[in-house]
C-alpha cells in the first residue's frame, strides 16, 4: 500500500510498505482518505516520541471508508464513512472497568510501534474505536474531531462552569479545541495566548475576543485588565516550557484551577507555594475518551464548531516529506496540514 514512513529521525517519505490484514473478529479495516499532522508525528519525525519510534507508519487524526469487517463487528459495515478514536485500553484494569481507558498503563495508541497508523493507504482497528461521520461532515473536517476532542476531555474535566473565565496558553489546534469547547462550556470571558500573530488572527476568526502575543505584551498585566484584577477562573496549558507554568500560577485566580495539556519533555520549576496559599486546583489531562469524540464531532457537523480556519493545508500523501517540513521548521504559516490519500 502507499504510505507515508518515518525510516529513521528526520526521515520521512513517501513509500510502498505491507499492508495491515483483519487478524481479529472484531476488526475493522479503513481506508484512509484524508489524515492530519499532530505535533506528536513531529516528534516522532525527530526521534524523541517516547513510543512511536521510527521506523513507523504513524499517523492518528484520521477520516476514511471501512472496506472490510471481522465476522463479530455488529456496528458497522463496508462503505460506512467513518474517523476513529486512536486508542484502546487493556478492558481489564480498573480504569477500564470506569471507563477511563485513556489513562489505562496498558493503552494501545494507533501510529505507535505495533500498530500501523493513518499515514498508511490501510489500516486496522478494533470496532469500539470507530466513530461514524454523519453524510454532511467533509473528511477534512472529520480529520479535526480528534484534536479538538483533546481540548473538549480537558474543559469537561477541569469543571467549568457558565459565566466563568478562561485562559489558554498555546494557540495551536489543541488549544483552538479548547476554546470552542469552553465557549460550548459557557465561558464568559476567553483570553488565549501565543508568540505567533497567525495563530491568534485565526483565534480571533474562530471567535475569540481576546488575544495576548506574550512576545509583545505583557500577559500577566492583560490578563487582569480583562479580569477587573481577578485573574482567571481556569487556565488550560496548551504550550508548555519551563516557565509555563509559572505564567499559569499568576494570571489564574485564588481558588482557580490550572488545567496541564501539552505535552512537556522537559521537567519543570513551579513556585509551589503559590498553589498551596492560592488554593490553587491543577488537573492533567491525557488524549480523551469515546464521549469527547461524540460531542465534537456532532458540534463540528451541526456547525457549532466552526473548524475550517484550522485547516491551512492540504496536499497530496506524495509529498509528505514537504509538508513534515512546513510543519516542523514552520515554513510557513499554518494550524493544521492535512494530507490526502
Ligand atoms: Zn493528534
Ligand atoms: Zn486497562
């Protein structure tokens, strides 16, 4: 099949790779017909993704056509257009058992080492990963349900509630899910934050009131004007370096919550104290679960969510090499580069 193949760090091209077969009756086999760039591919293109180690067919965000079902899959049948929730947990454990199979120790992630992701023609899931598109949803569009689902788990799991502000630091798709969803939440006031004008000129496109470029202003100054000198209900980490979190601490209220998305490779310095003395609430949130998907992908096909200012690019899978370096070395000014099959 045709494939896009991370063959070593810093390294990828378009190939021919063996195409992934039904081996279990509850699987489905997709065929790709639009897929997305996540930051994570990016860091599996450099070599420093803790599982999806080159070389691999990555690739995760993802809208296609099932062609083939096991003989046990009930829901779904060939020709059914579809995107799949890119993970499973082991079904065993505790956290399985309540439904928080994204945090499960033994999660499978598609893309990953032994599982062949969507930068393939092909690939195969098992049938509680996938997700149906209603007709009027575009595949490009249906490849956006899996960042923004990102964002949705976080505003669903930090509380939010009606009325309440909102920071976000990092403007990318991430960060752009986690606006939508808080403003679905009922957000009154959204403040989000980015060091690249682009971004937060589509922030402003997609709805967003208030935008901070933290290279030219001064965040935490802003932050309070917006406020009348509270700070923020919640502040979602979208972006993270070492001193993230120290910004989060300061522009989030007392009694807030501080919200940790992104994903940090580095280990971070927080003035401790200042959580303590504030009564400050701070929540992790990994990937998302099965209701995230739903939510999304039916504010996205109701026209809720408006998605189509995060697509910035869509080229053909042959040039994936191309389009891995305007994503990484930020050739030009994009939110989400789409590949098509
Ligand atoms: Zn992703
Ligand atoms: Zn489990």
């Amino acid at each position: 099949m045709r494939a896009a193949l991370i063959d070593k760090p810093f390294s990828v091209k378009f190939t021919h790779v063996s195409e992934p077969m039904i081996t279990k009756a509850n699987e489905v086999k997709i065929q790709t017909f639009v897929t997305g760039i996540c930051g994570s591919e990016v860091h599996a293109f450099h070599g420093t993704h803790p599982f999806r180690i080159p070389p691999l067919v990555s690739g995760h965000e993802v809208a296609g056509v099932i062609i083939e079902v096991g003989s046990d899959v009930k829901d779904y049948k060939v020709g059914d257009r579809v995107t799949v929730e890119p993970h499973y947990g082991c079904g065993l454990c505790n956290l399985c058992k309540e439904g928080r199979y994204n945090i499960c120790s033994q999660k499978l992630v598609l893309g990953a080492k032994d599982w062949s992701g969507s930068f393939g023609e092909f690939f195969v899931v098992p049938e509680q990963t996938v997700i149906k598109l209603p007709d009027n949803l575009s595949f490009e569009k249906g490849v956006l349900i899996e960042p923004i689902a990102v964002g949705m788990h976080a505003v669903r799991q930090s509380g939010l509630s009606v009325g309440q502000t909102v920071a976000i630091i990092g403007t990318g798709p991430i960060g752009l899910g986690v606006m939508l969803s808080a403003k679905m939440a009922g957000a009154s006031k959204i403040i989000m934050t980015d060091a690249l004008d682009f971004n937060l000129e589509v922030a402003q496109k997609m709805g967003c009131k208030y935008t901070i470029n933290a290279l030219k202003e001064d965040v935490f100054r802003k932050v309070l004007e917006i406020t009348d000198g509270k700070g923020v209900d919640v502040t979602y980490i979208a972006f993270g370096n070492e001193s993230t979190f120290a910004d989060a601490l300061k522009i989030t209220k007392r009694g807030g919550a501080i919200s940790e998305i992104a994903i940090v490779g580095v280990p971070v310095k927080i003035p401790i104290s200042t959580l303590q003395l504030n009564e400050i609430r701070l929540y992790g949130s990994n990937m998302y679960t099965r209701i995230d998907f739903e939510i999304v992908r039916d504010a996205i096909a109701n026209g809720d969510f408006d998605v189509e200012p995060l697509i910035s690019k869509i080229m053909p899978i042959e040039e994936v090499e191309k389009a891995m370096k305007i994503v990484d070395k930020k050739l030009e000014n994009v939110i989400k580069v789409l590949l098509k099959f």
